[in-house]
C-alpha cells in the first residue's frame, strides 16, 4: 500500500470561531488547494480530519456535551439530569451540524479536484471513558486502495459508560495514526498559529516557539497552554499530549500555521523539514 499522510486542521483555521457558524471561506480554499496540488504532486495517500470550530464547540458547550476522558470516568456511572429526549436531541443537533461542516469542506476539496468522501465517525465509532475504543474502518482501506480520500471531523459519538461524548479530530487522529502505523509517513496538524509557544502568541509579544518538542523535553519545561473557553476539546495542551504519545510510538508529527500558500503542500510532497524554520516537531 502506498505511503499514508494524515492532514489535520483545526475549526478554528477554516471558520471564524467568533461568529456561529460561520466558515472563513478564504482560509479553507486555500487549504483544499494545497492539498490538490499536493496529491497531485506526489504518489502518497491521504486522510484529512478536520475541526468544528464555529459549528460544533458553541453547540456542545450550550448543551453540556464535554470532551474529557476524566470527567467521563468521574461520571462513569451516574444517570443524567437531562431529560432523555433532550439528550437525544442535542446529540443529533450536533451531528448534524458537524456533517453540515464536514459537506462544506469535502465540497471545496472536490472543487480542487480532489477525490474526498465524508466520514461521519458517529456513525462507526464507539468510545470508552471519554476515548475511542472501536471504529469501523474497512471502508477507508477500501478508499485508500483506490486512493480516495476519507475526510474525518470531530464528532458526538456514543460511549459505553456516560452514554454520549465529544470525540475530538485529535483523537481520531490519533486513532488512524495508530491504526495506520506501518504505512504512516508523518503527521500534520495545522493550526492558526505558527507551532507551539512558551506563551500565547496571539496576546503576548514575547512568547518563543519551540522548534522541537520531545517527551523528556515537555516534563522539564513544564509547558502550560492557554485554552479558549469556547474550545470544549482540550485546546493546544491536548493537542501536544496526543501527539507526545504518538511520538513514543515512533509517529512523527508538526504543528503548523497552514494559512499560507506552499506550507502545506510543501510538506505533504516533500516530508518534515530540517531547518525548523516554521512550526513545532513533535519527535520521540
């Protein structure tokens, strides 16, 4: 099977996460076209997962739908308060609204002449405690046979112990770097920021980027990540653990500002880069 590269961008990059539901049609045109040209300029396969930026965050925050594998073991359990039929309406209010997403990026990546299918992982996903357990997956190694790309998104997937939960693209991330081991080149996480600072850069000037990030690195440094309060996933400190682990596997991956042309392409064609100009690698 050819070489796998898995594409992760956060809602963040291609919705303004400040208005609901509301795509920021430039960022994410941009990003179909990079990765366009760049499964047009390389033979490597490709799995894309994205975030729910403006569509999926607010809704599950409001209805109290919380991505957190410790709050799932400290509800593991316990009966909800909510009303059931409650319950189940949000669940599909949220579905819904992520698939709305999810049809809107397929759609641009299709426009780029990209062969992209929507995955929705409600609908093959189980978790456990807050994390995935099964998924489904025959489907995408019949697409990646054909070389067909499956696009992925955070989701509201049902768990065997809290009953409902928000599974993030950094955990289906996760879950097919894993899966997908023995064919899996790198992974890219691109963000709205340029890697992984010592501070917020969006609010303080001086914030450094770290140009590599090992485990032994992040125990001595002892890094703490702003996360918005509108980001019920887990923000950036979740985003670097997840990859942390993927690195003790052997899977290499970067945190990246993909919001220009030829960053993402580049990578995708040509592999991780050596001079850590840009972004942050996440190595073992």
């Amino acid at each position: 099977m050819r070489k796998l590269v898995i594409v992760k961008f956060g809602g963040s990059v291609i919705t303004t996460k400040t208005e609901r539901k509301a795509i920021n049609r430039r960022n994410l045109d941009l990003i179909c076209n990079e990765i366009g040209i760049a499964f047009k300029g390389s033979d490597k396969n490709l799995i894309i997962v994205h975030g729910g930026g403006s569509y999926g965050h607010p809704l599950a925050k409001r209805f109290g739908f919380r991505y957190s594998q410790i709050s799932a073991k400290e509800n593991k359990g316990k009966t909800t308060t909510r009303n059931s039929k409650d319950v189940l309406r949000h669940y599909s209010k949220i579905k819904t609204t992520m698939e709305e997403l999810n049809r809107k990026v397929v759609e641009t990546l299709l426009l780029h002449e990209t062969p992209a299918i929507s995955f929705h992982p409600s609908d093959f996903s189980v978790a456990y405690e807050g994390e995935i357990c099964s998924m489904f997956t025959d489907q995408i190694d019949l697409c990646l046979d054909k070389r067909e790309i499956p696009v992925l998104h955070g989701d509201v997937v049902k768990d065997k112990t809290v009953g409902t939960v928000i599974v993030s693209g950094d955990q289906i991330l996760s879950y097919l770097a894993k899966k997908y081991k023995d064919i899996l080149t790198f992974v890219i996480v691109g963000t709205d920021v340029d890697g992984v600072y010592t501070k917020d850069p969006k609010i303080k000037p001086d914030a450094a980027r770290l140009k590599v990030i090992t485990p032994q690195l992040i125990n001595e440094l002892k890094l703490k990540f702003t996360t918005p309060d509108i980001d019920v996933t887990g923000g950036m400190r979740k985003k670097v653990e997840t990859l942390l682990e993927l690195a003790k596997d052997g899977i290499d991956s970067i945190i990246i500002d993909i919001k220009q042309r030829g960053i993402l392409s580049n990578l995708i064609k040509e592999g991780l880069p050596q001079s850590f100009e840009r972004g942050t690698i996440i190595k073992k």
